[in-house]
C-alpha cells in the first residue's frame, strides 16, 4: 500500500534540483529564457526545457551555455542522474 505525500503549503523551503519545463506553442523564446533564468537563479541544479515547436531540449545549468538536444541525441544529465538517458525522438514520438 502507497500512502501518500503530503504537499506542502506556501513556498517551498528549498528549491528542488531539477525542474522540466515544456514549452507550449504561446510561450516565446524569450519567456521560456526568462523563466529558466528565475529557476536557476533560484537556485535550481538543472532546468530541462522542452520545446514540441522544434522537437528538441535544453539542459540549462547556472553559469553554463544551454546543452542542445534534437533528433538524432539522447538527453543526458549526468551529472545529475548518472543512469539517464532518454532519446529526443522517444519524448516527442
């Protein structure tokens, strides 16, 4: 038997170390950039961001270039989940 976590209320105390952001067909370039930003300035480890508009991903890191993915790679965050990886092409399908 699961039982279940409880959410907590208000603000999370931390910032959680990974966060998946997809990108829905309203969201400009810039907006997806300016909320990846407040994550990471927030303190998040890694921000993953999906874009279904051009089948690829980001991985976004403080102080660090975005990696690109696109068809053809596989997303990979090893320094985060060592065991990762998960072909672009698999999460647009």
């Amino acid at each position: 038997m699961s039982k279940e976590a409880e959410v907590p209320a208000g603000p999370l105390e931390f910032p959680p170390a990974l966060v998946v952001e997809v990108r829905s067909p309203s969201d400009s370039v810039r907006q997806m950039t300016d909320k990846t930003n407040e994550y990471l300035d927030a303190g998040v480890t890694v921000v993953i961001v999906l874009d279904p508009l051009t089948d690829s991903a980001a991985a976004c890191r403080p102080g660090e270039w975005p990696q690109r993915y696109h068809n053809g790679h596989e997303l990979k965050i090893p320094d985060f989940l060592p065991e990762f990886a998960v072909p672009i092409k698999k999460i647009f399908g």
